[in-house]
C-alpha cells in the first residue's frame, strides 16, 4: 500500500511525499530514486548526484555532479557515457582548480580555442606560450612582442619590434638581449646615438 501510494506521488511530481512512502514501505531503491528527483527539483545538485550515482543512473548524476561544482566526480561518469564535451569540460574545471593552467592552456590549444588558452597561460606566468599564440595563429605581433618581452626573451621581442618599426624599444631589447651591433645600428637609426656611450 506505501509502495503503491509512492507511485501514484512521483507520477504526479510530488517527490518528497513520494519518499516518505517508499521509506515507509522499506524500499530503498525507490526512496532514493524519489530523494533524487527531490533534491536535483530543489538545486542541491550534489545530493541528487550522490543519489542518482548510488542508483547507477550515470545520464542524471553527471550533470547533477556537474552544476553541483563537483567536475573530479563528473569527468568519469562523462567519459563512460561517451560524451566528449562535457568531459572536456570537466578536465579543464579539474585542471584550474589544482591550479594547473598551463596543462589546461595546453588542453584548449590544442582545440584552437586560443582565447581561453591565452586567459590559462596568462594565469599560469607562461608569457612565452602566449607570444607563440599571439604571432602564430592570431598574428598579433604587437601583442607577442610584449609577452616575448615578459618571458625576457629580449631578442625575440627586439625583432617583432623592429618589424613593427618601433625602433627604440626594439634597440633596447637588442641590448639587453647582448646583440649590440643591431643596437648600435638602430641607435643611429633613431638619432639616439648617445646610447652608444653605454656600449
């Protein structure tokens, strides 16, 4: 009789009274199907996640895990489901949250998803990574040229300069870099011979 009028509450939605049946009438399975549906209807996404993973219905837990914040429980419930994307999406979660953004930079690089690859390499201190992305698949010279200069990779950046015809800032990288000749030359160039007496 509980079992029945459990049923007849979770076919209408009323989940909790739905529970309170099938607690009353001893069966587990169906209190925490109904516990589920309850707490996923309520938004507490993890409880309803822990129920629904209890029950071996991966489809309902993974997303529920997922809303709840807990992408380490959701990424192997995704990954057997099959679902690329969202497991994709859980890694790059798991990989911030351990505070390796490199690794995650690297993940969306590796989908050309060059935007939020620059956001994680920029988080992680990785200026050369970023100047790669800028001068290649964004030809963004200017902006490379400054993430070379971050990285000190001062040679790299003095020639991205030149070519931008900055050619005081590129002299000064060069000098910094040690290639002095180029500095020397660019000086003249600029009419700031003066920095030669620093050579």
């Amino acid at each position: 009789e509980w079992i029945e009028q459990g049923h007849y509450f979770f076919e209408r939605d009323f989940y909790r009274a739905a529970a309170e049946c099938y607690k009353n009438g001893g069966d587990e399975k169906l209190f925490a199907k109904a516990s589920a549906y309850e707490a996923e209807r309520a938004g507490r996404y993890g409880e309803a996640a822990r129920y629904f993973d209890g029950l071996g219905d991966r489809e309902r837990a993974a997303p529920n895990y997922e809303r709840a914040g807990e992408f380490d429980k959701a990424l192997p419930l995704w990954e057997a489901l099959g679902n690329r994307e969202r497991a994709f999406h859980c890694r790059i979660e798991v990989l911030k949250r351990e505070g390796k953004y490199a690794e995650a930079g690297r993940l969306y690089l590796g989908r050309k998803s060059y935007q939020d690859a620059l956001a994680c390499f920029g988080k992680a201190g990785d200026f050369a990574a970023m100047a790669e992305i800028y001068l290649r698949p964004l030809r963004k010279v200017r902006e490379a040229a400054a993430c070379f200069e971050q990285a000190s990779n001062h040679l790299a950046a003095a020639r991205l300069y030149r070519r931008l015809k900055s050619y005081d800032k590129a002299a000064d990288l060069f000098f910094r870099g040690g290639d002095l000749k180029i500095a020397e030359i660019l000086w003249k160039k600029t009419g700031r011979a003066s920095q030669l007496l620093a050579l």
